[in-house]
C-alpha cells in the first residue's frame, strides 16, 4: 500500500532507465505514484506518463520557478488535461521566494488564479511554499484553498506552521529530509495526527539518507517511511496503511472508510469495543467523526457483538504476527463488562496477552470492584491517568460521574496493583500537564509501572 505522492518522472535524469525505476518503484510495495508537473512542457509530459504507466497518475499545475509563463493557452492546455481521469490534483503550485526566478508579485498572481481552477474543477491543491509560508498561508485562507484541501508537499517548517496547514484544511508532504541526520523535522512532527500526512520522495531531487549527494527515485520512498515509524513510535505497516489512507482521502476524494471492529498497531491486534465512553475528555477526537487511526477509522456506529470480534480476531490472529491482545476502541470497553470477558475467555486459548485499556472508572460504572473478574482473564491493564489532581481531571477528562471519578481511578489503580495483572498507569504529555506531577500520584503505589504517552493534535479542533 506504499504511495509516493509527489514525484517527477517526467524530468530528464529518467530518460535512460525510466521502465527500471517503475519496476524498482513496484518491487518495494508502491501501488501509486503522483507526478506533479510544473511548466508547460511538463503538463503534457505528465499526461503521457500516466497513459504509459498503470501506477502513475498526475497533477497538473506550473510551478512558481516557472509562473511568469503562465498565460491564457497554458491555462487551457491545464483545464483540459484536469479533465481526465488519471490527473487528480492542480499542483505543483505556490511561491518560492529563494530563488525567486519570478518576480513575487507574478507569483501571487498566479497562485491565485490556479487555486480558482482547483476550485473550479474540484480538485486538490499540492502547494510549494519555500521561503514563502505567511503569504502562502495568506492566500489559501483569502482564496478559500481549505474547500478542496491538498498537500503541502516537502513539509520542512515547525509545529505553529504545521498547525495552521492543518486549521486550513490541508496535510502535509514528508520526504527525504526527515531522515538527514540535523533534520529539525523530528521535533516538529512529533505531534503530528496520523491522518495529517502523506510519504513523498520529489523525485529526483532530495534523496533520503544514505542516498544523498545522488538521484532520488520513489522506491526511496520506505526509507521516508521507516524513519517516520521510527519518529512516532509505530511499526512501518502503520505508517504506509496512514500514509495511503490520507492520500486516497485527500487526493482521491475516497469515501470513509467502514469502521474497524478490529485493527493493527504497533504489532498488536486490537479490538475496538465500543464508541461509549464516561468521559468526554477535551483531547479525544471521539466526537469529530470519521476519524481514522493509521488508517483505520475508529467510529462505531454500533458496538460490534462478542461473536463478531471474536470470529474476525480469530481470522486476523491465524495469520500469526501479533504480539498481544488489545481490548480498546474509542470508548470505555468495561462498560461492555459481561462482552469483553466472555472475549477474552474465547481468545486466551490462542497463547497471546491479553490487555486491557481503561479509564478506570468500571468500578464506578457498574457499582462493585471487578478487578477480580478482570485479572481473571487479563494478564495486563493499562489505566489512563491523563491528570495529576482532581481538578485538572475535571477540566480535561471531564467525567459523566463529576468529581468522584478521579479518586475512583485512583483506587482502581491500587486494586489493580494488588492484583494478578500487570498495572501500567499512563498519562498523555499535553503540554498543560506536568508529566511528573502525574508520576508522584502513583509513585507510593506498589506495583505500577508509569509510562507517558505521546500527545499529537486533534486537526478539528487546533
């Protein structure tokens, strides 16, 4: 399911070997490939190519380099090829104020008017911005760029910019820089959804590391992506399935996904229980439907039934590969209490672990200590903390059971500890919350292990 969404093949450091490079491209798992062009020339060129390659598809646009020859025929020649099946985007687009080879005012101009044909048509913007980000910005807000969205391809600027591409409507583009070895990209993505990007190589500029200095080409593109895995902690398969879901949503236009009951991450198989929840906590997307997961889109319209689960994990599971069970989903799974143990007493004959992810609120929910049903079959649980008083608990969990729920966590937490399972305590690093803070709440209990999760941004609500 790789994608390398933004390549040009077109160019002449392909011309010797370009059947060579596809097949390179294939071997590696690349299902498509997007190639954007960026003169007049190249709008014809790109046409071609996606008539010559099943893989390859286009986006048909002049780049700002080249935006001073952007005239009346130009714009014809782009109209007409946008209506053709296998070119999806206007791009490559924008401005560039390092080299400047138009002068900026032209460049504006041009923006604008390829926003308004990507308005026209429908279609997706891949944008260039270098040197360029506030006027850039600018526009797509005037010109209403976020109706039709797009990429910011080779995204290279901080988390505040990173921000307001995603309050705009757009995703980003991550190529080859992100593996150099002063990159700042790492820090800048490490809040990053995993519904926010796209994997792209700008073949056959920007090589990814240890090819650098050489001609990049898209079957380059794994090393974007194990690198990224790497950066947010995930399995390479977790980020290809992101990588390609976001580019079928953005470019594609792809309708929602059906929603998992089951899904991979981090080489666990994981079941998504249920949708409901006792909290209503200010940094889940929950509530923002349609929301995907790397890939998988989590929002349950009916909670699946024990048999379902069961049987498609049973099917996922005999495929091997897995290193542990994940009783999860968006909701609260020990609100399905009699569900998830009849479950787990169906999949524990399979030699796995079984975990469960809570809120630690079910003694709560259902009025009595189930820690002992629960380390029945459990042999870890993972509690969310998320806050180190009752009152921060309030502001951002904001629980249906009011003031009570935190002190009920907190003693499910000692129960648990106490119990046959392990106990891991874990706390999102929102950056309002003091990761010690939260550590010192659970420091005196016995037999907690305490492990601070990754926070990354809710695009709906930034």
């Amino acid at each position: 399911m790789l994608v390398d969404s933004h390549v040009h093949l077109d160019m002449p450091q392909f011309e010797d070997d370009l059947e060579e490079v596809v097949e390179r491209a294939e071997k590696v798992g690349i299902t498509e490939m997007l190639n954007a062009s960026y003169d007049k020339a190249s709008l014809g060129r790109t046409v071609a190519l996606t008539e010559r390659f099943d893989k390859v598809y286009g986006a048909c646009g002049i780049h700002p380099h080249d935006s001073k020859d952007f005239d009346k025929e130009t714009e014809g020649v782009m109209k007409r090829f946008l209506l053709r099946k296998k070119i999806l985007a206007v791009g490559e687009v924008g401005l560039d104020y390092y080299r400047d080879l138009t002068p900026r005012d032209v460049q504006r101009d041009i923006f604008r008017r390829q926003i308004g044909i990507a308005l026209y048509f429908r279609k997706p913007l891949i944008i260039h911005s270098r040197e360029s980000f506030d006027d850039v910005a600018r526009i797509v807000e005037e010109e209403g760029a976020g109706e039709v969205g797009g990429i910011f391809h080779a995204f290279s600027l901080g988390e505040d910019e990173l921000k307001l591409i995603l309050r705009m409507g757009f995703i980003v583009g991550i190529g080859g820089p992100l593996t150099y070895k002063n990159s700042r990209l790492p820090e800048a993505l490490r809040r990053l959804p995993s519904d926010a990007f796209v994997l792209e190589t700008d073949s056959p500029y920007l090589p990814p590391h240890p090819h650098r200095g050489k001609r990049n080409e898209p079957a380059y593109v794994a090393l974007v992506r194990d690198r990224l895995a790497e950066i947010m902690g995930v399995e390479p398969g977790d980020i290809e399935r992101a990588s390609h879901a976001n580019y079928m949503r953005v470019i594609h236009r792809s309708k929602p996904k059906k929603a998992s009951m089951t899904y991979e991450l981090k080489g666990a198989l994981y079941l998504n229980i249920t949708n409901s929840c006792t909290n209503n906590c200010t940094f889940c997307p929950r509530s923002e439907g349609n929301y995907e997961l790397y890939g998988e889109n989590l929002n349950l319209i009916v909670d699946p039934s024990a048999e379902e689960l069961v049987e498609e994990a049973r099917q996922k599971i005999s495929s091997g590969g897995y290193r542990e069970i994940v009783f999860c989903g968006f909701g609260e799974p020990t609100s399905r209490l009699d569900d998830i143990l009849k479950i787990a007493r169906e999949l524990k004959s399979l030699g796995l672990p079984l975990r469960l992810n809570t809120n630690g609120q079910g003694n709560l929910v259902h009025g009595r200590n189930i820690v002992p049903e629960l380390e029945e079959v459990f042999d870890r649980v993972s509690i969310s903390l998320n806050a180190s008083s009752k009152n921060e608990y309030l502001t951002l969990c904001r629980p249906d059971f009011g003031p009570k729920a935190f002190d009920a966590v907190i003693d499910f937490i000692e129960k648990a500890a106490a119990s046959k399972m392990e106990c891991i305590v874990t706390a999102l690093d929102i950056p309002s919350v003091d990761m010690d803070a939260c550590r010192r709440v659970v420091d005196g209990i016995s037999g907690v292990q305490f492990n601070v999760r990754r926070y990354r941004f809710v695009k709906e609500r930034l």
